[in-house]
C-alpha cells in the first residue's frame, strides 16, 4: 500500500470496512450531490427541492433527504401547522461540504466541452474497431463482426 492512500488518521478509504470509504460511497450518489448543492442557498421545501432537481423521483429524494439527514448533513424542520410543512437546510457540516462539491461543479462546467469531445471520439472509435478475426469491422456496440 502507498503511503499517500492513508490519511493522517489512519483511514484507508480503498478499504470497504474503513470509515471514509463509507462517505466517499455516500458522496458518489448524484442526488446527495445535487442535493446538497440545491440547499446551500438556504432552506428550501421538499417541493422546491424536487422542482430544482429534475429527474428525482419523490421516493429518491425522501430517501436522499433522510441519508443526509442521518449523517448530520441536512437538518429537517416541522412546523406545527396544517397541512404539514417541512423545511430542509445544510447543517455547518453541510455546508462545509457544499463548499467542496461547489467546486468539483466549477470542474465539471470548465470541462464538460473536453468530456464531451471525448466521448464522441470514444464513440467514433467504437463503431470502427476493426474485427481482426473476419477483417471487418465492429457494429455499434464494437463487440460483434
């Protein structure tokens, strides 16, 4: 193992069992991430939340929602009225992690032109990958000849 795959802490997220890796694999969901992104503004309803995130599902976001929640991301606020309001917002750790992701969203707009380009030369090149055993060439998927 590389010295730089551990923390100061000890911790080695490539392992399963390690508690960062644990995070990391939380991180990786695309709805913490917008999710966190849609709350660093302020609080916001779950309504609100599912108009900003197109594409959630309600039974997506709720489950976001409550991981967030259980990991002291997110705080959940309701309000004694009815019909029922509920309010979500960043907890201080929330937000310290919303000034990360704010920053891979800065990457990720400078180079999605680059990512793009890519992925259609990536496509290109798999629609002509030759097949070596028939001298021909591959269909769409570059497997079949």
């Amino acid at each position: 193992m590389d010295s730089d795959d551990v923390s100061p802490l000890g911790y080695d997220a490539f392992r399963r069992t390690c508690p960062s890796h644990t995070v990391l694999e939380m991180l990786a969901s695309k709805w913490v991430y917008l999710t966190v992104c849609a709350l660093r503004r302020g609080r916001l309803r779950n309504g609100e939340l599912a108009r900003k995130m197109e594409g959630i599902t309600p039974k997506m976001l709720t489950q976001t929602l409550r991981v967030l929640e259980r990991d002291g991301l997110v705080r959940r606020e309701v309000f004694p009225v009815i019909p029922p309001r509920v309010e979500y917002e960043l907890t201080e750790l929330g937000q310290n992690l919303a000034g990360l992701l704010s920053q891979i969203r800065s990457w990720a707009e400078e180079h999605a032109p680059e990512i793009k380009e890519a992925r259609a030369r990536h496509r290109l090149i798999m629609t002509r990958w030759p097949c070596p055993e028939a001298g021909g060439e591959a269909d769409s998927t570059g497997w079949r000849c």
